[in-house]
C-alpha cells in the first residue's frame, strides 16, 4: 500500500541500535499530542512478551518472519484506529532485512514475498537516527531488549543505512556526542517534513 492508497501519513524512524530514535518518537508526540501517533518496536514488544531471541540463523530467520508480519498489522492497525494521523513508526518493514542472517538482504524480501521497492512505498520518509556506538559511546542500559554488542551495532547501523537511504524522502541524523543536540536536530527535521507537507494542519 502507497502512500496515495491510505488515509494518513507515515514516517518510519530507524537507525542503528542506540540511536536514539525511541526517544525522539515519544518526545515528538508529546510536544505535537494527539494528531501524532506513535507505533512502537514491534521487536521489543514481541521480546519482552517472552518471544525466543536464539542465534541459530533458521530460529533468526523465523524471528524476523513474525517481526515483519507483525509490523505490518501493528501499522494497518494504528492506521485504521486513528485515519487521518502522523503515524511515527519505530522501525519499519525494512528493518529486518540488516537483522536477516545471510549478508545479502535479497533473501529477506524474497522470503517476505515482497521486494525492498514495495516496502519503501510503505512510508512517506524516514529518518535515520545514527548509533551511537558508532563514536564509539555504549548503548547499554537503554533497551533491556538489547543484546548487540558496540560492533555489532556499528555493523548494522551500515546496513540499515545502506538499505534505507534508497528511499526518496530519507533524512539522516548523524551520531553526536550531545545526545540532546542529537535529539533536537531530529525532532527539527521531523517538524520540517510534518511542516512542509501538512500533515498537521487540520485538526483531524
């Protein structure tokens, strides 16, 4: 579904574990209330109810399935529930290509039985919160959900931005040492984008 085929509009936030972008989807919603409606990590509601997180690639393989099926009713949902809203996702269908096993990300969609293009469409624009490991900060103690070392974060920060950046509308917030001057520079792009399309300029 594009965006011309849904009654509102979708930005996904995502970026590389420790980002930042949690954080930033609440505090947007605070500050605009209720025309802003917040999907929240599918991954994270499905681990914290007790889902199996394993490192057997076939058990990695069938996690992603359930995420990715799951965020796409969480999405429909929200959408249907509140029609003419700012859906903020955090995360989207894409995410679980960077998480997929295998290096390449090809099997992912084909398995999905979509394609990275049909998935793009899903969302109006995104934006890209970088990890912080990437300037090589810790990111514990933010998602008890959280189980990626430094490294592994920096690695798939890459290949979530590789695979992201493909999208017209993609806005990328860099890793900075503030996370408060990370935080407002997000939250400025976010109201320029809202802003810049109209999304809230009705009392929907």
């Amino acid at each position: 579904m594009g965006p011309q085929d849904r009654n509102h509009a979708r930005i996904v936030l995502t970026g590389g574990p420790g980002g930042g972008k949690t954080t930033a989807a609440d505090l947007f919603r605070r500050e605009i209330g209720e025309r802003v409606v917040v999907v929240p990590e599918t991954a994270t509601m499905l681990f914290t109810g007790g889902f199996p997180r394993v490192g057997d690639p076939k058990a990695r393989a069938a996690t992603q399935q359930a995420i990715f099926h799951a965020q796409v009713a969480l999405e429909d949902i929200q959408g249907a529930l509140y029609p003419g809203r700012v859906l903020l996702c955090d995360r989207g269908t894409i995410d679980g290509a960077a998480f997929w096993p295998a290096e390449a990300p090809e099997g992912f969609f084909e398995t999905m039985e979509t394609t990275l293009e049909e998935e793009l469409q899903r969302y109006d624009a995104v934006i890209f919160f970088e990890s912080a490991a990437v300037g090589d900060i810790s990111i514990e103690g933010g998602n008890p959900t959280r189980t990626e070392s430094n490294e592994e974060a920096r690695r798939l920060d890459i290949r979530l931005r590789e695979i992201w950046s493909k999208h017209p509308n993609f806005h990328f917030i860099p890793h900075s040492r503030s996370f408060f001057a990370k935080l407002g520079q997000g939250l400025e792009r976010l109201q320029r984008i809202v802003d810049r399309n109209g999304w809230l300029d009705s009392d929907a």
